[in-house]
C-alpha cells in the first residue's frame, strides 16, 4: 500500500481534531480531540519514517506519545477539578482569566 | 605693627557679634560700645598711618598673613591682608568718617526702639567694608563686597515695619547682586587666566595676558561697579534706598558701599589699563551717570533724593577718573575722600533738618530754617560750597582736577569728556543752590503747609498734641549730632587745600596707582576758570528760579524733562517693562513649551500606550477556544510563510 495514503489519513484525523478542539464544549471531548491531533502527528511521523527508511520519526514519536501521557494525567486531573467546584465540564464556563 | 592690621576689621566686627547676639541687656549702652569699636578701629588706622609715613614711599605696603581658607593644591584662598596707600586711604576715611556717623547716630537714633540692632548692623557694615578694602585677594574682597550688600539690606529696610523700606531693601539686594555676579565671574576669569587670584600676581601678569581676556575681566568688574556704586544701567536701588534711616544714607553715600566700586577699577587699574576698550566702557558709564545723577538731582523734591542723585553724579565723576587710567586714578581716589567729607556733612545736616522738622523730607515744606538751625545752615552751607566746587574749597581742588583730567585724555574723546565734566560741574552747582535756597532761605513755608491741612483752619488743640498737621517746630538738634557735622564741615573745607598743596596727595598714592599728566589741549588756568564760570551760571539760574520768586508748595506739573526726572528718568519704568515684563513674557511662554511640549510627548506617549493595551486587552477574552483559534491561525500563518519561503 502506497503510504501516502496513511498521510492522507493522518491530515483527516488532525483535521477531525482540529474541529474538535475549536468547536466543542465539553471539556473531557476537546482533551480527546487533543489526542487525536497528537495520535494523527504520531502517525504521520512514522509515515515519513516509514517513507525516507530512517527511524528518526519513529523516535520523534515515542517521545509524543510520553508527553502525551504526561498530558492527560495532568489534564484529566484539572478537568476533574474544575468539574468538582463548577459543576460543569464545559470550557467556556471556566473563563475567568481576564480581565 | 602689621599685626595690627586684622584688628580694623576685627574691631567692629566683635561690636556687631556683641551687639546682634547680645540681647536687651545691652540696649543701655550697646550704642556706646559701637561707637568706641568704629572710634577704636579709626585710632588703629591712624597708627598704622603714622607707621607707614615713617617708611620709605616705595616699602610702605604692609601684609598680613591671618591663616590659609582653602588650601588646595592648585586653589590657594588665604584670609591675607594688604595694606599699602590706597587701602589706607579708604581705612582712614571709612572708619573716621564712620564713627563720626555712629556718633551723630547716638542722637538721631534715641527714640528708636531697636537703637542697639541699628548700631550692631552699622558696625557690620563697617566691618565688611573694611575687609573688602584691606583684602590682599579678590576673593576675600568678594566676601567683604558681599558683606557690604548685606549689612546695607539690612539698614535700608531697617525700619521693615514700612512697606517701603522693606521693598527698597529687596531692590537693593536684588540690584546688587547683578553686579556681585559680574564680580565672580570676573574672579572665576582671574584664575583660569591667571591661576590665582591675589592681587599682587594678578597686577603683575596682566602684561603677558591677551587683550581679549583682560577686556573681559575688565568688563566683568565694571558691572560690578556699576551694581555697588549705582552707576548706569544698575543705578535703580540708590534712590530708594533713601528709605533707611538718615545715618545709613550718609554711610552709604560718604563712606562705604558707594565708593567700593571705584575701589575696584582703582585696584584692578593694571587689568583696565591693558584693556583699552574695558577702559573706554568705564569712562562712558562714568559720563553717563553723571549726568544721569544731575539730571534727577534738579528735579527731586524730596532732600535726601536730590542728595541721592547728587551721590550718583560725584560717583559718576569718580568712575569717569578712574577709567581714564593713570592720568585719573589718583584724582578719582582724591574726590572720593572729599566728596566722603561733604556729602556725609551734606546728609548728616539733612537728617538734621529731618529732626527739626517732624521727618518731613519736602522741600518744599521747608524753607527759612537757617534762622532755627544755625550750626546745621552753616554746616550745610559749607557742604554746599564744597560740593559745587566753590574756589578753595575741598570739591573745588578735586572736581577741577577731574575735569583737567578728562581734557587731557586728549582727542575728541577728551573733548566729549571734558565737556560732559563741565556740563555736570554746571547741573551740580544748580541742583546744589537749589536745594539750598528751599531749605534754609526764601519764606517759611512749613507755617504755610500747616494752616493749609486739611483739618479747618481753627484747628482744635487736640491735633496739636496728636502731633498730625500741627506746625513743625524747627529746632537745633542735640550735641550728639552736631559735633559729627561740624568735624565733616572742616574736613569739606580744608581736605581739598590739604592735599593739594605741594601735589601731597599725588605722591602719596603714586607708587600704588602710577601717575600721568597727560597732555591737556588746555591750560590748568583755562580749565579751572571754566570751572568757575560754569558754577556761576549754575548758581545764577538756580537762584533766578528759586531764590528771587516764591516756591509753591506744591510742585508744578513741569515739562516733560522735569516729570521724566522725578520719575528718575523712568529708570523704574524702563526696568519694570524691559526686565519685569520681558521676565514674566519669558517664564510664562517657557512654562507653555513646557505644558504643551515636554508634558505634551512625555504624557501623549502614555496615552496611546495606554490606549493600545486597552485594545489588546479586548483580546484576553477568557475563551479558551478563542486562544485555540488564535494558536491555529498563527500555526496556519506561520506553516504558509515557511512554504511561500520554500516555493521563492
């Protein structure tokens, strides 16, 4: 199989993401789409790994899928947090960082 | 001997330390005790004089080396002394002429609260003077200079309690000191050009100096004469600080402050003789105030403001002399010590005639008095005579010398000189006899003035014992003060004759000032009957305008002359629209650039910083979509560029 095809894909998911990221509200959903983007770059890296023959994309993606999980270990707990004093998981209530 | 030196000035300063800290324990006899330290300063003077006869002419300096003020390397500022004949000169008079003053100021004084202050300010001034005279450098002479500003803002507003004499204080002290800043910047020039500024070294180098700075210099010390001796253009105070008491004015006028300018040029003689063009500006300042001075002098009718313009138009005489080098220095120094002698005598009489008359200062209220003032007519009279130069007489033998002076500095320069010396000898002999006649002859006016009062003509006993409108009534003042004016009579009569028989007083100050005949278009005769011929005609129209009619007793309107001079030829009007106005114009447009410039960038800065943030701000919205937004769009931008970059 041509793996341009798994680029193609890869743009979808980080699109899908993107979308999500920018239109939803709750909260547990954009940290999901978040994961999508980052699991849509893991893919393209080891795609373009895959295609040049070298493995420093493969590399590039272990170390995403780390901060990835430091990410949703921080970023559930926050979410929880909020849920808990505001009773709402949606990211347009917690708006008071402004002025 | 020379250690004595210190003791003149030490001498009233102690009185004046004792005096103004001394307290209400001392207001029995605090006037005696200034009056024994000015008396004991003067005895010190005289010894030190007849020590100095006793030396061969050219060795008769004396130093003294008190103690070292700033010792620096590179600044030497000595507390040093210098007393050679010119200083001895203006020691002897200021402190004789001086006691004579604190005398007279024993009885004039007595019924004033504060005699005790006025006597510690009097020896203050003395002392300042005397330290101005025996200093060895220019600075310890600029510490004297501005001693002497300060002890004369303190007499002329001595009575403070009058808003008059408070402002003419301040008017002095404020004219002062623009004169007291040409005299530092004169001294800051002396020690970059020089590298010191002790009299000796600075005399002598003036020969190996350029023109240029000498000018300058020489420049810069006639503004400082120009502010203490009242010469035009910062002759403004002099008037009005007839508000002091009389005794001040005669200090003032005879003695001190006045004359410190001429002392300047005199001492500075080897800078102004090396700067031709400093030179001719003294020369004109000298004209021009002597006229100036005569001038208001005819028209005041007020005695001590004629007296005033009349101090302004000898000092004139003085700085004219002075300017014209070596053929004048000594002939300024001579008229000084007369014109000390009769205008102390001629303020001392007026202050007299003060006291007899209820401190009225008219003269026109005046009039008649030699018949009740016998000793101050005939002391005044004698002043009289000195001052407009009356044959044998001091004025005579030092004005005419002057005159023959100018003449001498040869060219037409001599000629407009003088002329003008002739002009001003004519005004003065006018303005003089004037003065004269309304006060001590023609009819009793003051009898006039106080049946004229407002209050009815059956004026009740009451205002009598008021002391308000009723009639003065003249009287001899007390011994105190008539001995002093008596003692100044003869010094204005014999002093001229004194000094110049055998030319004394030329060889005396010689070594010190140098001396040059010069060579005069006219004959000594020629000039001294010129002279006479002049005072005659003076005396003639003064007479034939106020000795033969009666004087109203109040002033007619005049000519336009005359009123300009009684507004002392709108010297005030001048410096309120020049310097007041032309001030005020300057800080007010200063203050609008600041407003409107310095505030306008610092605070329009601010403001659109400000307001740029204000609109930046709108961007934190709280959203955390919105940043994602902005985060897209920038990743967006950022990918495009790199590719665009790519594709070029």
């Amino acid at each position: 199989m041509n793996p341009i095809n798994y680029l193609y894909l890869a743009a979808l998911l980080f699109t899908i993401g993107a979308a999500g990221v920018l239109l939803r509200r709750n909260a547990i959903v954009v940290f999901m789409c978040i994961e999508l983007m980052l699991n849509a770059c893991n893919l393209a890296f080891v795609s373009f790994s895959r295609m040049h023959g070298n493995l420093d994309g493969q590399i590039m993606a272990f170390f995403t899928m780390v901060v990835a999980a430091a990410e949703v270990v921080i970023g559930l707990a926050i979410i929880v947090m909020i849920f808990r004093s505001r009773h709402s998981a949606s990211v347009d209530d917690a708006s008071l960082m402004k002025l | 001997m020379e250690n004595l030196i210190g003791w003149l000035v030490a001498a009233p300063l102690l009185g004046a330390a004792v005096l103004l800290c001394g307290g209400k324990r001392l207001d029995r006899l605090g006037h005696w005790l200034g009056t024994l330290l000015a008396a004991a300063s003067f005895v010190i003077g005289v010894l030190l004089f007849v020590d100095m006869l006793g030396e061969d002419e050219h060795h008769r300096a004396m130093h003294q080396h008190l103690f070292s003020w700033i010792p620096v390397s590179g600044f030497q500022a000595d507390v040093a002394f210098q007393l050679d004949q010119l200083s001895m000169t203006f020691v002897l008079l200021i402190t004789g002429v001086g006691t004579l003053i604190h005398i007279y100021s024993v009885g004039y004084m007595e019924h004033d609260d504060r005699r005790r202050r006025f006597f510690g300010y009097l020896n203050l001034f003395l002392a300042a003077m005397l330290l101005l005279v025996i200093a060895d450098n220019y600075l310890l002479l600029y510490v004297g200079w501005e001693g002497v500003g300060l002890a004369s803002y303190l007499l002329i507003g001595f009575w403070q309690h009058k808003p008059s004499a408070a402002t003419a204080a301040k008017k002095a002290f404020l004219v002062n000191r623009v004169g007291d800043v040409g005299l530092s910047i004169a001294i800051m020039l002396m020690f970059t050009t020089f590298g010191t500024f002790t009299f000796g070294p600075v005399l002598e180098a003036t020969g190996e100096t350029g023109e240029g700075k000498l000018t300058a210099i020489g420049l810069m010390l006639l503004l400082a004469a120009c502010g203490k001796s009242a010469q035009v253009p910062l002759q403004s105070w002099l008037g009005d600080a007839m508000e002091g008491p009389t005794p001040v004015s005669a200090l003032i006028h005879a003695a001190t402050m006045v004359t410190a300018g001429v002392y300047l040029i005199t001492r500075s003689g080897a800078i102004f003789n090396a700067a031709p063009d400093a030179q001719t500006a003294v020369v004109a300042v000298g004209a021009v105030t002597l006229i100036f001075g005569a001038i208001v002098g005819c028209a005041k009718d007020d005695i001590k403001k004629a007296l005033a313009g009349s101090t302004m138009s000898q000092i004139g005489y003085m700085i004219l002399a002075a300017g014209l080098g070596p053929i004048g220095y000594v002939f300024a120094i001579m008229h000084l010590v007369t014109h000390g002698f009769f205008k102390a005598g001629l303020f001392l009489g007026a202050g007299s005639v003060m006291h007899g008359m209820n401190d009225e200062v008219d003269m026109r209220k005046y009039g008649g008095l030699r018949k009740y003032m016998p000793i101050t007519f005939i002391t005044f009279g004698l002043g009289y005579l000195a001052i407009i130069g009356f044959p044998g007489l001091s004025g005579f033998f030092s004005k005419d010398k002057i005159i023959e002076a100018a003449f001498a500095k040869g060219g037409t320069e001599g000629w407009i000189l003088g002329g003008t010396a002739l002009l001003g000898a004519a005004i003065t002999a006018y303005y003089m006899t004037r003065v004269m006649l309304l006060t001590f002859f023609g009819e009793e006016r003051w009898r006039k003035t106080a049946t004229r009062s407002p209050e009815a003509p059956s004026a009740e006993p009451a205002a009598e014992t008021r002391g308000e409108h009723a009639e003065p009534h003249p009287h001899e003042s007390p011994k105190s003060m008539t001995i002093p004016m008596i003692v100044l009579a003869f010094g204005s009569v014999f002093a001229g004759g004194l000094f110049s028989v055998g030319d004394r007083f030329v060889h005396w100050l010689e070594p010190v000032t140098g001396h040059d005949h010069g060579d005069s278009p006219l004959s000594a005769t020629t000039v001294t009957l010129s002279t006479v011929a002049v005072l005659v005609v003076g005396v003639a129209l003064a007479w034939a305008q106020y000795g033969r009619k009666p004087v109203p007793v109040v002033a007619p309107r005049g000519s336009l002359l005359t009123r300009a001079a009684r507004r002392d030829l709108l010297q005030d009007d001048f410096n309120h629209v020049v310097l007041v106005r032309g001030g005020e114009h300057l800080t007010r447009s200063l203050v609008y650039v600041d407003h409107k410039l310095v505030d306008g960038v610092v605070n329009g800065t601010a403001a659109s910083v400000g307001g740029l943030s204000g609109r930046l701000r709108r961007l934190q919205n709280g959203y955390a979509r919105s940043y994602a937004v902005s985060m897209f769009g920038g990743t967006a931008v950022l990918i495009a560029a790199t590719l665009l970059m790519r594709a070029v």
